[in-house]
C-alpha cells in the first residue's frame, strides 16, 4: 500500500516538474524578449529547486520500504526468488523515478537560468524600451 502510494507520488512529482520546466522556458523567452520581470519566473524556479531537492529522498524512501518488504519475506521463511525479487524490483523502480525527478527538475533548473537575461541584457532591453515609447 505504502509502496503504491510512494510509486503515484513519484510520477506525479516527474508530471509537476515536466509542467514547470516548460512554464519556465516559457517565462524565461518572454524575460529575455522583456515582455515580464526576471522575478515572474521565481515560481518555476522555485518549484524545479523544490523537486530536485525532494524527490530523490522519496525515491529512497520507497527503496527502503521495498526492501523491507523483502527482507520480511526472508525472514518469514519464504526463500521463493519470484517472492523476493518482486520487492527489489519496486525499490528498484521506486529509485529510478525519484532520480530520474531530480535530475530532470535539476536540469531544467541550470538551463532556465541560463536563459534568464543577465544585468546587461536587462538594461538594453529597458534602455531600447525608453528610447522607443512616444512621446505625450
């Protein structure tokens, strides 16, 4: 039960961090085209940060919990290899999904902020702003 819900968690967190690597990107074009504030992006930003730091321990977590289960089925006597090696097959999986989380958020992340427009790039895009609004 725990293990299922640990799974769903997972791919829900892989869901959400797809979801906000592409907000970002896309708030990062508009920052670099001056249409919205660098500041506007903090969001995605803050969210891909939050899920690389995160997934990995619930990944673990269910790795952990996977064995257990394992471990319990050796220590109850039963010394089937398809009754085990199903529980290592989950902690197995239940790792790769909380790395493979964290390294997508993690990579989106780095690249978002390599999109974002440096102080330089802001200035000339407010001082190209300045100089082309009409006069009143």
């Amino acid at each position: 039960m725990i293990g299922n819900i640990v799974q769903y968690t997972l791919y829900t967190l892989l869901f959400l961090a797809a979801t906000l690597a592409v907000a970002g990107f896309y708030l990062a074009f508009h920052a670099r085209r001056g249409k919205l504030l660098e500041a506007e992006t903090n969001t995605a930003l803050a969210g891909l940060s939050l899920l690389s730091a995160i997934s990995p321990y619930i990944g673990l977590f269910g790795t952990v919990w996977h064995i257990i289960q394992a471990l319990s089925g050796i220590g109850g006597g039963n010394l089937n290899v398809a009754a085990i090696a199903r529980p290592i097959g989950e902690a197995l999986y239940a790792t790769l999904w909380g790395l493979g989380t964290a390294i997508v958020a993690l990579i989106a992340y780095r690249v978002i902020l390599e999109l974002l427009p440096d102080a330089e790039e802001r200035d000339a895009v407010a001082s190209k702003a300045t100089v082309e609004m009409p006069e009143a």
